[in-house]
C-alpha cells in the first residue's frame, strides 16, 4: 500500500467521524440546556461547533478522496 493511499483512506475515515459529529452538533446539540457563553447560548455554541466541523469535515473527505484517486 502506498503512503498517499493509506493517507487518503485515513482522511475519509477522519471525515465520516467528523461529519457524523457535525451532524449531531447541529441537530440535537445544546437543545433542552441552559447556560452559554455571555451572549451566546448552548445552543448557538453547538451550531458555531458544527458548522466549524462540517467544514473540517468536507475539506478531509476531500482531501481523502484527492489523495486515493491522484
């Protein structure tokens, strides 16, 4: 195996995780709690921290896929 096809399949799989987390950030995540940051809400933390990591998320899977077929 190459190094840049091992790379790769490590970046997609770095992305699936962080997709899936994104996901819950931004749907289920700081519902039904209180507290925050000042101003901000726990609700609006995790939609800050999702959106942060969907686009992590889809820079590795591109980067990964980038990576097995080049």
């Amino acid at each position: 195996m190459q190094p840049a096809t091992a790379a790769g399949g490590l970046l997609i799989l770095i992305s699936v995780a962080t997709l899936s987390f994104a996901a819950y950030a931004l749907l289920r995540g700081g519902k039904g709690q209180r507290g925050g940051l000042g101003p901000i809400s726990e609700r609006g933390i995790h939609v800050i921290a999702g959106i942060r990591m969907l686009l992590i998320g889809i820079v590795s899977l591109v980067a990964g896929v980038y990576l097995l077929l080049g």
